[in-house]
C-alpha cells in the first residue's frame, strides 16, 4: 500500500485493486488541486476543504457517512462522530472511515472534534495507521490528538489538517504536535509504502509533505 498526502486531509492511499482518495478538496483552501484518480472517495463531512468530489478523477464510487462497505476488494466501515466537542451542535456531524486495504487496517479521523468515546474506540481498535488532525480551532489539537494515540495504539501515525505555507486556514501547526508527544528531528518524506509486515512493533509517526 501507497499513502501521498495530497495536503489537508485529503490522502490518496494506493492498493492492490483499489485506490482510495479521503476528504478532496477545492481551490479555495490554498492547497494545489491536482485531481487525482480513484476508485471510491470518502468524505467526513460536507464542507468544501473535504467534499469536493468534482476534484477526482475516475468515476469513483463515493462515500459519505456511517455504515458498511465493501468495494472492489476494500472494506470500509464508517463511524458517526462529532466535529466538535459539544456533541455537534457548534459544527455538525462527522464521519471517521476505517479501511482494510491489502490486510492494513487504516483509521482517517475526518474533522474529529472530540476524544473518542470507548464504543468508538473499539470499533475503530486494532488500527494499523491512524491519519489525524492535529491543528486544533475546528478539531482537536494536539493535546486531543496525544490521547486519542494513547487511547487507540496504532503502530503509524501521520499527522493532518494543520497550518502550511500553503493552506489559507488557521490552525497550529504541526510542531505543536510533535512537541506534545517531545518528538524533534523528524523530516517529512514524500510518501509511505507500508505492508502487513513491514509495520513496526511500537507506535511511530511519520510527517508526509503534501505533494504539488
């Protein structure tokens, strides 16, 4: 499996038989809009920075709240959550996916805007790689984003939604995050191939550089 950040919370996460693209977005966020192609699109919630479909290519089969999939070999399972603290009633719904893709089991966290509560967190258990917000303002921030790693255990964690040179949105950056969890010296790479096998035996974080 293949993992690119496209930038945001958008990933175009590459299997075998399938191809996945999460939350694309439009020109409006600042981020190049580089229509990739896929074969199914989540979506988290209905806001331009993480809904626009129109962006991919493909014809792709899209996704856009709780319940049960199975397409083209992909397995998807989709978790009614909150984008905010207050059960919803400041920014709305939101929708966490957690996807079997060549034996991985990858968890995208959306717009999450609260710690998980225990029956989320064990639908959402046995997470390979975890991809979570961190930028704080209309999610969780950093703090947050430190319990739910603790809570949830995955053996990779890649970072989103956090302030870039190019994202025209306010939120921390991610050196908030990494202070948090007093990590330093870490460097962004382009991409993660990552099996079954190759996963390590401890959480570790990976920085990915949005690819324009």
């Amino acid at each position: 499996m293949e993992i690119t950040w496209l930038g945001h919370s958008c990933f175009r996460i590459k299997g075998k038989e399938a191809t996945v693209v999460t939350d694309p977005f439009d020109q409006t966020l600042g981020y190049p809009v580089r229509n990739p192609t896929a074969s199914i699109v989540t979506i988290s919630h209905g806001h331009p920075h993480h809904s626009f479909v129109a962006g991919v290519r493909g014809n792709p089969k899209v996704i856009k709240g709780p319940g049960e999939y199975e397409i083209g070999g992909v397995f998807i399972y989709g978790i009614r959550t909150f984008h905010d603290a207050e059960g919803g009633k400041r920014w709305g719904r939101n929708t966490i996916y957690v996807m079997e893709i060549d034996e991985v089991r990858v968890c995208h966290l959306g717009d999450l805007g609260h710690v998980p509560s225990s029956e989320q967190a064990e639908e959402m258990s046995g997470a390979d790689v975890l991809l979570i917000p961190v930028g704080g303002v209309s999610t969780i921030n950093a703090v947050g984003a430190a319990e739910i790693i603790s809570l949830l255990e995955p053996k990779l964690v890649i970072p989103m939604h956090f302030r870039t040179e190019a994202a025209k949105v306010e939120l921390d950056p991610v050196d908030r995050f990494l202070k948090e969890l007093g990590l330093k010296g870490i460097s962004p790479q382009p991409k993660l191939v990552v099996t079954k096998s190759s996963l390590p035996g401890e959480t570790k974080i990976v920085l990915l550089d949005y690819q324009d």
